[in-house]
C-alpha cells in the first residue's frame, strides 16, 4: 500500500507545486488587502448594491469587514468550487484513468492486492489535498499579523477543515461514479455539474425562498466557510465525513468486484454494477 501512496503523491507532486502557488499567490493578495478594507465604511457603501447580490452571498457582504466574513466572501466562497474541480477531477481518475490507459491491468499483475493498490492511492490522494491546503494555510497565517487580522493559526485552521471534508466529499463521490459510468471523463462532468449546481442553489435560495426546501439537503448547505473561524460545527463535519466514509467503501467495494478493462473506455453494463463476480 505504501508503493502505491508514493506513486500517488508522485503522480501529484506537479499539481500539488502549482495549485500550492496559486492559491498562495491569492491568499497572499488577499491579506494584503485586508487591513485597507477593514477601513471602509461598509454600512454606507451596501446601500448602493442590488438587494438580490446582497442576498446571494448571505450574511458575508453584510460581515465583510470581520475576518470570518471577509475570509468568507473573498476565499472560502470560492474554494469550493476552484480546487473542487480538481478534487473531482482526480478523484474520477484515481482508478479508472490506468484502465483507460492501459496501465491497471500490468498493475494488478504485481504481488498485490486490489484493496491495497486501492486504499494506497485513496490515502496519497487524501495527503494531496490536505498538502494544497496546508500551503494555502500557511499563506493567510504567517502574514495575517502585520495585516491586522488578529487570529491564531488554530483559529485559521478550522475552516480549512470544512473546506477538506467537502473536497473528499465530491471526489470520492467521483471515484464512485466513475467505477459505474463508462469512463472517467463522464463521472467527472457529472460531478462537477453536480457541485456547481449546488453553489449556485445555495445562492439562489436566498434569493427564492421556495429552493430552501430543497438545499437544506444538499453538502454545501452545511458548509460553513469562513464562519468557522468563530468555531466547529462538529456535527456537520462528522456527517461530511459519514458521506466520504460512505462513498469510499462503495468505491473499494466495486474495485473489488469489477472487471478490470484492458484499455480505453467502457460502455454502460447496468446489470453488472451490483454483480460481485469478480
């Protein structure tokens, strides 16, 4: 298992490098702005701003000058969506992409396991994003004081907890689906959909009362964002973390007893997704 977690974190030591820097280059760019926005008088300047955007982004806007709401509306926010797409992404094609390519099957004709080939790169996946967000995390806390921030690393730390556990979420949601789906490309774009229809729902249920009843259901209902600098909601966390638990043993389990392609993509056998024949 732990051959495969090095090949894992090998195979993703270019996106850890550059992912790393580019969300360090905007975090770096938002402390910076921050002891300049802290100065403005938000309550005058809101007036001017359409009601509908004002309620789209929630209570952020209304905290912008607090750094839980500023680190809220300008990272956080976003986060989910940006590095979600390459949490999806690579979690579609932790597995099935060396089918497609041709590699699995040389693979699995070393002395070992499915379950370790699969929970090795399961785990040098899960130590890929937490590396991309420890350097991130490094960039808002080693400048947040000269910026005037006045938070502890600890403080700083727990909503990148949050924003982890969503991240697992949808990828391992994508490793799923892309043991179902004929190919790995098709499992990422259905996911991605997914968790972009979610962000924007989550806004538009501010706006139209009437979604409420149906985003209360969804993961990014209970994300808090930069709102957990103010403190845990562990609940939420452990049942984002059920959902992970949950859709990576699906996972492992159709590993287990899939057949494994040769090459290329696969087609929709349907009546083969629940057959444990290996």
């Amino acid at each position: 298992m732990l051959v495969e977690l090095r090949y894992t974190l090998r195979r993703y030591r270019g996106q850890i490098i550059g992912w790393g820097l580019g969300l360090t280059l905007y975090s770096l760019l938002m402390v910076s702005m921050y002891s300049d926005l802290a100065k403005i008088d938000f309550g005058a300047l809101l007036e001017y701003y359409p009601q509908e955007m004002l309620a789209f982004f929630g209570d952020s806007f209304q905290a912008i000058s607090s750094p839980h709401g500023y680190m809220d509306l300008y990272f956080f926010g976003y986060m989910t969506i940006i590095v979600g797409i390459f949490a999806v992404s690579s979690g579609a094609k932790l597995i099935v992409k060396d089918e497609e390519d041709g590699l699995m099957d040389l693979v699995l004709a070393y002395p070992k396991s499915r379950s370790e080939i699969f929970w090795g790169r399961v785990f040098g996946y899960i130590v890929t994003l937490m590396l991309i967000l420890f350097i991130s995390w490094l960039s808002w806390v080693l400048p947040s004081g000269s910026a005037g921030m006045g938070l502890t690393a600890g403080e700083l730390l727990r909503p990148f907890w949050g924003l982890l556990a969503q991240l697992l979420l949808f990828g391992s949601f994508a490793l799923l689906l892309s043991m179902i789906v004929p190919a790995s490309r098709l499992a990422s774009m259905i996911t991605s959909g997914l968790l972009v229809a979610n962000y924007l729902a989550i806004g538009l249920s501010n706006i139209n009362q009437d979604l409420q009843n149906i985003v209360k259901y969804t993961p990014l209902h209970i994300y808090q964002g930069g709102y957990a600098i103010l403190g845990i909601n562990w609940d939420w966390l452990l049942i984002i973390s059920m959902g992970v638990l949950l859709f990576l043993l699906l996972a492992w389990w159709r590993f287990l007893y899939r057949d494994v392609r040769v090459a290329g993509e696969g087609g929709w056998k349907l009546k083969d997704i629940f057959s444990l024949r290996k």
